[in-house]
C-alpha cells in the first residue's frame, strides 16, 4: 500500500478528537471540520483518532458520525474512518446482503487486495459477524458462480513478484486455459484452480504468454459469451487480478457517465482506493475519457458529500 507522506503541521490525535468533538456540539454539525479532519488523515492517524476519542470521551466515534451525519457524506466518511480492513468486511458483508446486484464487490475485494490484507479483512468479518466470509459466499450462491466464489474468497494466494513467476508453467497454463476457453468450458477445475490459487505475477505472465501465443487477450476470447452472469465474474476477476486500475476506472465511469450518479459504487472506489493507487486510476481515467476524475466527479456530485470526494481524490493529505 502506497505510505502516505504525514505533514509536520498535522495535529496530534489529541487535538483531532477535541476539534471532532466540537464539530458535534452546539446546534449544527461542522461538516467542514470534519472533512479537514479525517479527509486529511492516513489509515494508521485515523485509528488513533478513533482510539483516543473513546478513551476522552467515552464515546466511539463512528457512533457520533453515524448520529450526527446522513446520506451518501455519512456514507464516505464512515467507510473512509473505518480501518481499511474493516471497510472491507463491512462492504462483502453488505454485498452477500445485497447479492443478485453486487457480487462483483466480492470478487473486487479478494483480487485487488493483497493476500495479508485480505487475510486480514476476513478475519475483521469473522469477529464483526460471527461467521466467516466463505461460509456466507457458500450459502448465498449456488452453481457456477459459487464454483467460482468459494474457492476466489477462500485462498491465500502468494503475492509472488516477476522475479519467481515459472516461465515453464505459465507456458503450459497458458495452453491450458486457451483449451478449456475454446471449448466453453469456463467452469472447468484447472481454469478456476489456475485464476483463484496463482499469484498475480503468475497469472499475469501466463496471461501475457496467452496473448502472444493465441493472438488476443483471455478476456476478448471471452467476451463472445459476455451476456453469461458467470463468464461476466470470470472477465472481472481476471480484470481486477491483472489491471485494477482499469477494473476502478471502469466503474467510475459506470457510476458517473449515466442517468443519475451510483453513489454506492463511486463512495466505495474513492474511499478504498484513495490511499492504495488513486493516481493510476486517475491517469486511467483521463487518458479513457479526456476529462480529470476530479471534474467529473464534481460535475455529478454536491454539498458536502462532493467536499468529501475531492478532499481524498485530492491527495493534499499525501
């Protein structure tokens, strides 16, 4: 994860919490303190926050906020105060609730992240739940697609660097995958073993041998089926496994370019990514749509919540 440069002007999580104390008082929230508060803190400065808040006033801050604030801003500055792993068992706990419409959240969450933080995330579920994320998967999917899930939520995958991909087995998994593909087989035990337990740097050299060897991308080869739910999550996980970047870019889009914004899906992109690899995404999406991330998004969005987006897009925290 990309460490956030911490200003010598920042506070200490003592003043933090007193200003963020204050911001609740009287008869209106201070919207704008808390946005130049947690909008320009990192992950770790966020979490002592929280931590010395409870302990001066015996209140847990994300209580207060969930009080105090409504709409998608509470939403952005809820996920974004959340302990990145507690983010993301909440968002997979939400999308197992919500599942016809937002498995993809699912397959994003287990392929962008990596195996420690996922690990990790897993365990945030287990205690904030009381169950484990696979065994929800399991019990809210069936057939192809749990085929598929279980084993994508399951695995620790080796995150692996280009130094140790096997040149030897990308070559032959490349085949392999090129045969199960042509033959539709997409449910096939080798394709899923392949996608769900090699590293990143694995599966992305197999992929690359793929399209030198056949001519095209994996995921051209599959587009002919491309109406098919579970080719669709295949396409996804092999996306977010390879160029995130292009999967969030892809989804910004989705969530601003059409009648009416899906607040759900651009809070969830900003607040996870922010600190993770935001100015990709941002190239990403300039160079895809000639116009900055930033504009866009404050073309389609308003108020407070706006302020929000653009405080952690912005990067003045870095």
């Amino acid at each position: 994860m990309a460490s956030l440069k911490i200003p010598a002007t920042i506070p200490l999580p003592e003043e933090d919490s007193e200003q963020l104390y204050k911001a609740f008082k009287g008869w209106g929230t201070n919207e704008g303190m808390i946005i130049s508060i947690l909008a320009h803190r990192n992950a770790a400065q966020r979490s002592f926050i929280r931590a010395v808040y409870a302990a001066n006033y015996n209140k847990d801050l994300l209580n207060e906020l969930d009080k105090e604030l409504s709409g998608d801003f509470e939403r952005a500055v809820m996920l974004w105060t959340l302990d990145p792993t507690e983010r993301d068992a909440y968002l997979a706990n939400e999308s197992t609730k919500m599942f016809t419409k937002n498995i993809w959240v699912l397959v994003e969450i287990a392929c962008t992240r990596p195996s420690l933080e996922f690990f990790k995330a897993k365990q945030a579920y287990h205690a904030r739940y009381k169950t484990s994320l696979e065994e929800d998967v399991a019990y809210h999917t069936s057939g192809h697609i749990r085929k598929l899930l279980v084993p994508l939520v399951s695995t620790f995958r080796y995150d692996g660097n280009a130094d140790e991909v096997n040149v030897k087995l990308a070559r032959s998994e490349a085949k392999t995958l090129h045969k199960k593909i042509t033959e539709k087989a997409y449910t096939d035990e080798d394709l899923i073993r392949i996608l769900t337990t090699r590293s990143k740097a694995q599966i992305n050299a197999t992929l690359n041998h793929f399209k030198d060897k056949f001519g095209s991308s994996i995921n051209k080869f599959l587009k002919e089926d491309s109406n098919d739910d579970y080719v669709q999550l295949l396409k996804t996980a092999i996306k977010c496994l390879t160029y995130p970047e292009k999967y969030f870019e892809k989804v910004l889009r989705r969530a601003i370019n059409k009648m009416g914004t899906d607040e759900w899906a651009l809070t969830r992109v900003v607040t996870t990514r922010a600190e993770v690899d935001m100015e990709r995404i941002k190239e990403e999406y300039l160079r895809r749509n000639s116009v900055p991330l930033d504009r866009a998004i404050a073309n389609d969005t308003s108020g407070d919540y706006k302020d929000m987006l653009l405080a952690l897009l912005g990067h003045d925290h870095a």
